[in-house]
C-alpha cells in the first residue's frame, strides 16, 4: 500500500500563517473626489499674480455662500505724479461703472414688486406726461430695457438729451437680439420713483425740466439705499457721489497703466447722470449686495427671476463653468479709466467681484472674466 506524503508541522503553519498575513493587509483607499475643497487664501494670491502686475492697483472680494471668505487690495491708488503715493486699500471706493447696472436691476424689480408692475407692462406711462413721448414708445416695456431689448441706442445718461430722443420722430421698435446701450438703464433713473404714484403726480403736476430732473435722480438714489443698499448691509452712505475729496481718505484716481507719467482723475457727482453706471462702492460693499441677492435676502426679489430673464446681468459660460456676470469700465481722455467685474458662479455659490483704476491695463476686459473663472477652478482640489 503506497503512503500518502506528510509534510512537516513547521511547514503547515507557515503556510497558513502567510495566508493570514495576505488577508490582513489594507487595500488602497479609493479618492473621493466629493472630497475636493476651494483653498480660498490660495484663490487671492492666484488672482493677485495674474492681474497685479498688469494695472496700476486693484480690489477683490471673495465670497462663499453668501460668506466673505478673501479679500485685498494690492498697488496704488494714488501715484506719486499726483502728489502723494497711496495704497489701494480694501475700504477704497470708486466707480463700478456700469455694474451699477445691476443695483438698477434689482431695484426696479423691488420697485415693481412694491406697486404690483408687470415687466411686461409698457414704459410709456411712467415718463413725465409732458415729454410728448414719440407714439412708438408704447411698444417698448420693461423687459426690453433690462435686456438692452428695447431698440433705443446710445448712452444719454443726462435728463436734456434722454427727453430729446424720447420725444423725437425717430421709430423704435424692440429688438431680438440685445443691443448693449446706457440710454435703457439711464432712463430706469427716471421711471423707478414715476412707479410710485405719489412721486408721479407730483412730477406731472409740478413740472419743469429742472424739478423733473433733480427730484427724479434723488428719489432713484434714495429708493436704491431704501430697497436695495441698506436691506444688504451697505453703508447708507454709499452714493453716486465721493463723499470725502481728501487726498488721503477720498477715492482712487484713474490711471492709464501704459503711460502712468500722465496724471490721474477721479469721478465728479454722478447723481444726475447715474442709472447705467456711476455708483461708487467697494468691492466689499459691491460683494455684500450680490451676496444678499442670490441668497435671496433682499425683499421682493427673486434672484431665480432675475437669472432666468437676464435682468441686469448676462450667462456665460467657460470651460464647461457656467457663470453669470456683469462688467464696467470707462476710458476718457489721455486713456486714463477703471474697469469692474463680477462673476457669479451657482453651482458653487461662490462669487468674486474685482476693482481696476486703470486702463490700457496687460489684459483685456474679457481676458479679466477668464482670468477670474481660471483663479476660481485652479484653486478647487
């Protein structure tokens, strides 16, 4: 009869031992990556690389959620051309130029909310009956202004030639592709307070092109701080007007980057030509106004509505980022300007608004947005 094979004790046990041994080791950890982060520190020294050495100084702010997570201002305010060499600093206001286009927005929108106007409504009955207004003005509504719908060109931000025009033989009719012009939100200056009934008859009833103009521009100022401004937590302050004109506490003056042996400027009162642009904020402030918006925290505004229709601001989107928007800059004499942008991104929640006080900058205005979403996606890991 032939014997089986017997192996040693020893070598059973080392065998079953390797066995435990193998069973026992940790298998890799799979990366999550629900795990990634935005590094918000990391997000403002990006920004500051990208654009800093490109304009003579600059502001951001950064929220998430509606929460300030960054911020800081970076280069001069004020060059030494002009007397004294002076940070920008992150309690700096300047224009935001026509991202004032936005404040409207939601202004007229809460004013509309407040007296149960539809945006569909036509603008005609809400401009001073004196103005004779041209007959094909009835087909023009709120819509088509705050989507540069409306047919109406040109920027005619002051009362004299927005009353020229409006009451001109020319024909306008609305449009189905937008076509970008000042004239739509510099004539919400006037319309917002004529929402108000009150306001309305007293214009009709006391009219001069004067009154009109000074007693509508006002009320506009003071409907934005009512309705917007002050429900967002902005200092009530904050105006179409510099406040302080001192060297040392008064506004940044704007540059030309390329040629910065040209003196500076700085804005003179937009209160008579505000509407489509002139608002002076930080980006602080400006952040704080956004914040409340799309967390839904100023009254009788719907952010979703406002996003849905364009009001007040454009989509884009980048890279598979989509994003929603709105810039501003003005360039005068001698190429001296600012620029502004914000960028709002809902699938994160995190917004990022930035201040320029140059043009003929080492990036363009829409290189600035890029540049921006790039700084926002670089900084997710």
């Amino acid at each position: 009869m032939k014997q089986g094979i017997t192996l040693p004790f020893k070598t059973i046990m080392m065998f079953f031992l390797s066995i435990a041994a193998i069973s026992c080791q940790k298998k890799p950890v799979d990366i999550n990556i629900k795990n990634k982060s935005y590094h918000f520190d990391e997000m403002g020294k990006k920004l500051e690389s990208k654009l800093g050495s490109g304009c003579v100084g600059m502001q951001y702010s950064i929220t998430e959620n509606g929460q300030l997570r960054t911020e800081n201002a970076i280069g001069l305010r004020v060059l030494p051309i002009d007397g004294l060499e002076l940070p920008y600093t992150t309690t700096t206001r300047k224009s935001v130029h026509s991202c004032s286009k936005t404040i409207t927005a939601v202004a007229l929108v809460a004013q509309m909310n407040k007296y149960n106007v539809k945006l569909d409504d036509a603008i005609g009955d809400f401009l001073p009956e004196r103005w004779n207004l041209n007959p094909s003005m009835s087909s023009i509504t709120f819509r088509n202004l705050l989507t540069h719908r409306s047919g109406l060109t040109g920027t005619r931000d002051d009362f004299a030639s927005m009353k020229e025009y409006m009451t001109s033989s020319g024909i306008f009719l609305p449009t189905a592709n937008a076509v970008y012009a000042n004239v739509n939100y510099s004539l919400l200056r006037l319309i917002i307070p004529m929402i108000n009934p009150s306001i309305k008859n007293d214009i009709n009833n006391n009219y001069t092109d004067t009154y009109a103009d000074q007693t509508l521009s006002n009320a506009y100022v003071n409907i934005v701080r009512e309705l917007v401004l002050i429900p967002s937590g902005i200092n009530a302050a904050v105006a179409p007007a510099i406040w302080d004109g001192s060297a040392t506490l008064g506004p940044t003056r704007n540059y030309n980057f390329s040629d910065q042996s040209v003196s500076g400027y700085t804005h003179t009162d937009q209160t008579l030509l505000t509407g489509a642009g002139g608002w002076y904020m930080n980006t602080n402030e400006y952040a704080a106004f956004l914040a409340h918006l799309f967390g839904n925290k100023i009254p009788n505004v719907d952010a979703t509505m406002l996003m849905n229709n364009r009001l007040g601001m454009w989509n884009g989107n980048w890279n598979e980022t989509n994003f929603f928007d709105h810039n501003g800059s003005i360039t005068s004499t001698l190429g001296r300007g600012g620029v502004c942008q914000w960028i709002h991104i809902p699938t994160s929640n995190i917004t990022m608004v930035v201040q320029i006080n140059s043009q003929n900058n080492n990036f363009s205005a829409s290189q600035l947005k890029t540049m921006m979403i790039e700084t926002i996606n670089e900084s997710y890991y």
